[in-house]
C-alpha cells in the first residue's frame, strides 16, 4: 500500500507537492457511511481512492507521469550508460539549476519503508531507504554523491544488506542503488524492486504484472462475466481457445562477402481466440476481435486487469480514467476498489459527478492548480476546513471555490465572429 508520495521540480512542479493516501480525521455520519472507501493498517486509516482534478494544462497528468517516470527509474537505471540523459524535464522557470526529488512512504510484507532520491536531468545526485521494522525507523542505506572521496564516504548504511559496498562500486552515479541492489541479487533490493514491479502498476497497460490475458482469463472468467453484466453489457457468456498459426519473421544473415541478406521464414505461433455470447441468443458465437465493438473489445480488456488488481491488493495509478468509458463505467470501477480488501486506485479525471460528497471523502478529492508562477499546486478538499460535507461539492468547484477549473470568459460577438469570419 501506498501512504505517501512527494514530488518536486518535475514538469510543471517546483515546489514540493504531496499526495497523501492516510485518511483524514473525519467523523461525521457522512464518512462513517463511506467506511468501504478506507481500510486500516496497524494505526492508521488509508484511502482506498484519490480522485484528481484540475484544468487542462493544470499539471494534473505531469503529477502522474512524474510518478511514473520515478517508479521507472527503479526498473530501468540500472540500464543506464555513462551518456544517459534521464527522461523528464525539471521546471522550466527555475532561475537557478534545482534538484529533482521524489519520496514514498509504503508498505510491503507490513513493514513501512521510506524510500527517496534526488536527481538532476544526468546524475543521481542522493538516495536513501528506511525501514520501520519494529514500529522504530531503522536506517538501511543512505547514499550522497556530492561528498568528496570514494564510495565509503559516499554511503553508510546499517545492517541489513549483505556486502553493501560491493552494490556501490557497481553503482554508477547513473544508477539507483536499489535498482543495482536488486540486479546483484541482494534481498532487500528486490524487496523494494519487486514492490514497484509488482504492487504499483502505472496504467492498465502494465497491470497485472504483464500475466498473459489467457491466465487472467482462466482464473477471472466469472468475475469478469458478472462485471461486464454490472457494466451494462449484454454478454452472458465467453469461451476461450488457442490456435496455432504460421506468423513470417525476419532475420539477417552475412555471405561470405560481409553483405547482409534478408531471410524471411514461417514460425508457428500460438494464439489466443475469444468468442462471445449475447443474451439474444446465447447459441450464436460472436468473434471477439472482429465482431465486438471497440468499446466492448477495451472494457474487456481494462475489466480483466482491474479484477485482477483488486483480487491482489495492488495500486493502479490512471491518467484521466474516463477516456472512452461512461461515466457509470467509471463509478462501478471506482467501487470495485472500494469493495477491495486494501487495492488503491490514483487517477486524473474531468468528470465532475465523482465530486460527490455521498461516494467520496472530502480527503479523497485533489485539485491541481497552476499559481502566478506557473508552477502546480496540489491540495485537498479536506484543506477546506470550513466547506462542510453536506455541501453541494461538485457546485462549489464548478462555481470556481477551489479554484483548479478553467475560467471561460467570452462573448457572443466573439464566437459569431468566429463563425462568420
């Protein structure tokens, strides 16, 4: 689980922001009714869902892809060559030459981690982990390449990982040193690594832990029937089967005189065919890929991930989540992870009926807000002590209140001018 995020100087972020996944200290009848909407680990209440909202060019999708582009570097900097150069973009009206930082707070195996790093847009500049293993924080490693001297200067760490130094002289200063802790097969660098691969997923593309959709398939097909019918869908049935077809491929080869040829064969590949069946009449198969709608064909696919997330308690993080679903579709999502046992769903939205004080927390609503500096704040409605929840909250965002909604201000004359010429 997720308690805690900061991010600052990424994209249209200078300052830091925080998006805090530990419930607020709401008592009313109103949140005692939401009580799905939490789930409690040790102490503390978490929150199940965030919902983000904000004009467009607001920063709301720069918040998730700067979060994404920081879970990457945990996968991929390990990749990384001496000519690297990190793919964001540090605020771009910063006079003086900042630091970039991220910092999470999570659970995994119900210890508490903090995890952190700094860098700029060539190097890793620091990097530190602490653990929470009997309620008190412990130090694992802390790391700061600005020090002079060598690696010993550079890092300390306690006693948890084996040979620690040995990890260090193969980090680069290109590198995480989780990222190469878990490349050298240490513990508790694949603990971190294995959370970030496994737990947080950064789209529905990537859910799942990239499970072929035949496993999924087999293991969710009820699940998945009765969320599709729930969603408003007419199939009572699909059947699955694998084919094997013949699929050309291409490959090089060099004569004796050095040139390279192309060579072209039939590799025989295995396919995974899906037919539905309609309540109309549910004898008449459907082929899945030609016959379904491209709606249908994508609430397939996102369903079948989703239903896997929630049965696994893991962490979704979307960018704008109603993008070709209804609007109902997107609720029954929203309450399938509140239904769950501790998954979290992060997402960017425009739709403004989720602003709905009987299905969301007021701490469960963000706003992203571009200031005079052009750089993106990030806030909840539980800052606004005095807007009280039976309040009409969509109307009051709507009416400007939280600000972070686009401000349209134009006349007739001006559109008929458009129109006309």
């Amino acid at each position: 689980m997720i308690l805690e995020i900061k991010i600052s100087n990424f994209f249209s972020i200078k300052d830091e922001v925080v998006l805090d996944l530990r419930a607020g200290n709401l008592r009313s009848k109103k949140s005692k009714y939401l009580s799905d909407n939490i789930f409690q680990w040790e102490k503390e209440s978490v929150l199940k869902t965030v919902a983000i909202y904000g004009a467009n060019a607001s920063g709301k999708s720069n918040l998730i892809k700067a979060i994404r582009f920081c879970c990457r570097m945990i996968f991929n900097s390990h990749t990384h060559n001496e000519d690297a150069i990190f793919n964001f973009k540090p605020f771009i009206f910063n006079e003086n030459e900042e630091a970039s930082t991220f910092f999470i707070r999570f659970v995994s195996n119900n210890i508490e981690y903090e995890y952190s790093y700094s860098l700029t847009s060539s190097e890793i500049l620091s990097e530190s982990l602490y653990h929470y293993p009997n309620g008190r924080k412990a130090k694992i490693f802390e790391r700061d390449e600005q020090k002079a001297g060598d690696k010993s200067n550079k890092y300390s760490f306690g006693n948890i990982i084996k040979r620690p130094l040995d990890v260090a002289h193969n980090t680069s200063n290109k590198t995480l040193y989780i990222s190469r802790a878990s490349q050298m097969d240490r513990e508790m660098g694949k603990i971190i690594y294995n959370y970030f691969n496994h737990k947080f997923i950064l789209g529905y593309q990537n859910a799942a832990n990239n499970l072929s959709i035949d496993y999924l398939f087999e293991e969710n097909k009820e699940f998945l029937l009765q969320a599709l019918q729930i969603a408003d869908s007419d199939i009572v049935n699909i059947t699955m089967e694998k084919q094997k077809v013949m699929s050309k491929t291409l490959g090089l080869s060099f004569g004796a005189d050095g040139k390279e040829t192309i060579d072209v064969s039939d590799k025989e590949i295995e396919q995974v065919k899906f037919n539905t069946f309609h309540e109309i009449n549910p004898k008449i198969p459907f082929d899945f890929e030609t016959q379904e709608s491209d709606g249908t064909k994508k609430l397939f696919n996102i369903l079948l991930n989703i239903i896997d997330i929630v049965k696994n308690d893991r962490i979704l993080i979307i960018d704008e989540i109603e993008d070709s679903l209804h609007s109902k579709i997107v609720e029954f999502i929203i309450d399938l992870f509140h239904k769950s046992k501790s998954s979290q769903l992060i997402f960017s939205t425009h739709n403004t009926n989720l602003i709905d004080l009987d299905r969301m927390r007021k701490d469960q609503i963000y706003f992203v807000n571009k200031n005079e500096k052009a750089s993106s704040e990030l806030y909840s409605l539980y800052d606004y002590k005095d807007f009280r929840e039976n309040m009409d909250a969509e109307k009051g965002y709507l009416q400007g209140r939280f600000d972070a909604i686009p401000f349209v201000d134009y006349a007739d004359s001006f559109i008929k001018s458009v129109i006309n010429g």
